[in-house]
C-alpha cells in the first residue's frame, strides 16, 4: 500500500479530502495532513511518503518551493498539485520540478481517482525497475569472478583493446594499473589425470578453490598480483613489479630482485601445495614485460617453461635461462628401430628389447624441436607393433584388445619422457614374457603352478593379481595364457575349484552351510548359495539331501 500526505491551507479542500475519500479502496494509506508549507515539509521529511498531494498557493511556504525542497530529499516521491486558479506560470512552474500531475479546484472525486491511480501505478512501476535493477546489480556482483577470469584470459591470449582499458580494470577490482612491469607464472599439477579424475565434480571445484586460495595468499603476502585457473590442472599468475619511489635507487640495490623475487614465490606455491594438498605441481616462470599488452609473449614464456617438464622431469621450478638453447638433434624414427624391438620381442629377449627401447627414447630426448606428440606417436607405433607378436602367438584375445585400446589412451597422458617410457617398458615386457614362456614351451608348467596355486589357496579372496604374484607374472599375462591353454578363465577355474570342495564339505552333516561358505573362500551365503545352484542345478541344502 502506498502511502499519501496532503498538504492544504483551506480547511474544507482538506477536511473534504481526508474524510470524504476512500483512500484504502486506491490501494493508499493516508498518513498525515498539513495546513501549511512549513508545517507539511517537516511532516514529510519525517514521514516519508509515497506521495504528496499539495495546493499550489499557500502562505509562508507555497506548494511549488515546499515541492522543490521535497524533490531534494525524497526523490521517487510523486508530487500532485491542487489548484485553485487556472494559471499558466503555476503550472509551467509545477512541471518544471517533475510534478507528476495537477487538480483544480474544485476537486472532482472522478479526476482524483484517475490522477492517483496512474500515481499508484507509476510507482508500482518504478519499484519493479528497482528491484530488477537491485537483483541486476546482485547478479553482477556474483558474477564478477567469472568476468575477471574471462579478461585475465583475453590479456594472456593476445585479444585484449587498450580501449576503455583503465575503466575495466577499476570495475573488474584488479590491482594491475601501479606497476612498471609484468612477469607471469603457470603452475601445473603434475600427473592430473590421475588427481582429478578420481574426484567427483565437487571436490574438483573444491580442489580448484582452494589451490586458487593458496596461490593467491602467497602472492599477496611475497608480491602483488592476481591468479587464476586457465584449465583443469593450469593455474596463471600475472604477478607486478613494485615500482620504485623517487630517491630510493640506492636502497633499491640491496633489495632482491624482481626474479629473485619470483623464485621464490614460486618455491612457497610448491612447498605449500606439497604440504598442505599433497600436490606435485612444476611451475613456468616467463620474463618480465613492460605493458599489459606484452603479457601473451610472457605468458608464452612461462607455459613453454613449464612444457619442458616432459624432458627434465616433474615437480620444478623451471625458467627460459635453464632450458638448453642451440641446435637439438633432428633425429627422426626410423623404420629399422622398430624392427628391432620387434625382433627381441619375438625372442622374448626382455634385456635386448629394454636396451632398444631405452636407445630410441635417448635419440627423442635430443629431438625437442618435434616436441611430447613425436615421442607419443613412436610409444603408439611400438605398442602396434607388438600386437603383431601377439597375432603370431595366437594370444591377441579380447581382452589384450581392450588392454591395447587403454594403452592408446594412457600413452597420450604421460607427462614426461621418462613416464612414457616407464609406460611402455611395462607393456611391452608383458609381451616379451609371454613369447618367451609360448616359444620356450613352458606355459604348461605356468598353467600347473596357477591350478597348484589355487588349488592350496582357493579358501583366500583371491584376485588376479593374487594368483599372478604367486607365479612371479603379470596379471593380464597369466590371465590370457590361461585362458588361451586351458580354455576357461582363472576364475572360472577357481570357482569349479570352490564348488567341488563345496561338494565334498556338504557330504558331512556336521559341517553347517554357513560354514562350508566361509570354508571354500565366499562371505555371503545367499549369492554362495545362487552361485551353486547355477553350476550344479540344485541348492547346497537339497545337494546334501541327495547325497546323504
């Protein structure tokens, strides 16, 4: 409901006005009345109203200054002027103050009512315009990390305009006007594949959060700057060089440098994620500039630092000075080292093929210029290579399909040269030990270690990599070679195993089934119970009833 106060000098206009209109039907609520315009600017100025309804003529204060006065202190008040003289100069004097309309003398109750409902319906207006524009305002001030990450990403990408460039700084709050210089840092977790993909989506964007929380803090406490997530796992620091006061070039030069500086902020980012996240992170430091608008060349700089972890390895802090320069070697793959990797796998020779495999990846070390994808394309092409082996000894099985499908993806995620050679090595070893034990002949002897292995330890919660230990093997190995000798899968195997010792267990009434289930290596007796109806077509209880 809005509210109304009139103001009157003639005590019939306002006595008519208070006593003889429903105010409450018009959706108002009349809260005071005054004679006069001295009395009424005070009674407004405490009341506050949503609208006044003034004469226009009044003695001491008229209705035009006591209005002027109102506008100034209340202004989305609607102000209604009453009239007793039609008079051109009143009226030019009463819209040039915004009156929002006019009545004349003598009141008729029609006019009123239409005059205050365009008033009710102007303010209803005026209020959703300001709750919009409130909630506007709410929305923007959620979104403002969002927008500075987008301009923080346009500075580093070479898309940013110099125009307006001051103002959205100052809007976005970002400290980056006071500084004669630039330097960005990136801050990579290592191996975040494996960090993250283990996460649900709200511990990452915990995860992002709080690194973001301890990057920043460490800035602001060692620097000045801003930081922000470029990508999963990618964290930007555009960091600012203080610049020097007049007169303080001499004490300047014992304080640390810029880089100095940066150094070791950038040991603090790595010792504190290290210790409070248990991250390992390698950090790119790019060298300084001048002007926002060099921040992409730094950029560059920090993350082409940063990159190099695939050759020196993860978990540094690495800079343009310590990246080799000259000329790399231009060594490219060639057909004949491929061939003999190929040969010693056929061989099962495991030592020659390491020694092959470790003689190409020294020669990629030196190839830089080709960069991590040319090193990634000759791991995928030796992996290939080897499932010829395996089509030679019969062992290329469903599910070694699916094991070189995985590598394909795996060999991609490697971070540095030394993990995609480790990655490798372990594939192609399990290879290698498969040729041999095939063209040694003694996968027989495996397949009676693995059945002697389960037959002493069939009451354990075996796994494959279990039975593939007790063997001295891989898993996917002993798994395939059993498969490919025996024709039936190792648990398989081992669950005709349990059955049969089930069987024997249940011949004797004083072994309760409960008991027979714990005995034979099951924890639930209901899917024990389902699992031997499926094999031997009756329940434990009814197989003992037959074999009483």
């Amino acid at each position: 409901m809005k509210t109304l106060i009139i103001v009157d000098d003639e005590p019939a206009v306002l006595n008519g006005l208070r006593n003889y209109v429903n105010w409450t039907e018009q959706g108002i609520e009349l809260i005071g009345t005054a004679d006069d315009g001295d009395t009424g600017l005070e009674l407004i100025k405490e009341l506050k109203p949503d609208i006044v309804l003034t004469d226009v003529q009044m003695p001491a204060m008229d209705g035009i200054r006591m209005a002027a006065e109102v506008r100034e202190v209340l202004p989305f008040a609607k102000i209604v002027f009453i009239s007793g003289h039609n008079d051109a100069d009143y009226l030019r004097s009463a819209l040039q103050i915004h009156a929002v309309d006019y009545l004349l003398k003598p009141i008729r109750r029609k006019e009123l009512v239409s005059v205050l409902s365009k008033v009710t319906e102007s303010l209803d207006a005026e209020d959703r315009e300001r709750s919009r524009v409130k909630e506007m305002q709410v929305k923007l001030a959620q979104s403002l990390p969002l927008l500075r990450e987008r301009f923080l990403l346009s500075v580093i990408n070479d898309s940013i305009h110099s125009a307006h460039i001051r103002e959205k700084l100052e809007f976005l709050d970002l400290p980056l006007l006071s500084a004669s210089d630039y330097m960005v840092v990136v801050i990579m977790i290592d191996d975040v594949p494996q960090v993250l993909d283990s996460r649900s989506e709200q511990d990452k964007q915990l995860l992002s959060y709080t690194v973001l929380n301890i990057i920043q803090e460490l800035i602001d406490k060692q620097m000045r700057g801003v930081t922000f997530e470029k990508q999963p796992g990618e964290y930007v620091g555009i960091l600012l060089t203080p610049q020097l006061e007049d007169g303080a070039t001499e004490e300047a030069e014992e304080v640390q440098s810029p880089e100095q500086e940066l150094l070791l902020l950038a040991e603090s980012i790595r010792g504190n994620l290290r210790q409070w996240l248990k991250l390992s992170v390698t950090i790119g430091v790019g060298e300084g500039v001048n002007s926002l608008s060099e921040l992409p060349s730094s950029y560059k700089q920090a993350r082409g630092a940063a990159d190099q972890k695939w050759y020196l390895g993860k978990n540094r802090i690495l800079t343009m000075d310590k990246l080799e320069s000259g000329d790399y070697l231009q060594y490219r793959y060639e057909a004949e080292w491929g061939e003999r990797v190929l040969s010693a796998l056929r061989s099962g020779d495991w030592e020659r093929t390491l020694n092959e495999l470790e003689q190409i990846f020294a020669r990629l070390e030196q190839n830089r210029r080709h960069g991590s994808r040319y090193a990634q394309n000759v791991s995928l092409h030796l992996i290939l290579q080897s499932g010829q082996v395996m089509l030679e000894l019969n062992g290329m099985t469903e599910e070694w399909e699916q094991k070189e499908m995985e590598a394909w993806k795996q060999v991609m995620r490697q971070e540095t040269m030394r993990d995609l050679l480790h990655y490798t090595a372990e594939y192609l070893q399990e290879v290698c030990e498969y040729s041999l034990l095939k063209r040694s002949g003694k996968s027989s002897e495996v397949i009676e270690r693995v059945r002697l292995l389960i037959g002493q330890r069939y009451a354990e919660n075996l796994s494959a990599s279990d039975i593939a230990e007790g063997v001295y093997l891989s898993p996917t190995y002993v798994r395939l070679l059993f498969k490919q000798e025996t024709g039936e899968t190792l648990f398989e195997y081992l669950t005709k195993v349990r059955i049969e010792q089930a069987k024997h267990m249940l011949r004797n009434p004083q072994n309760k089934l409960y008991e027979v289930c714990y005995a034979v290596g099951y924890t639930d007796p209901s899917h024990f119970s389902k699992l031997f109806k499926k094999i031997t077509g009756s329940t434990p209880s009814a197989f003992r009833e037959l074999h009483k």
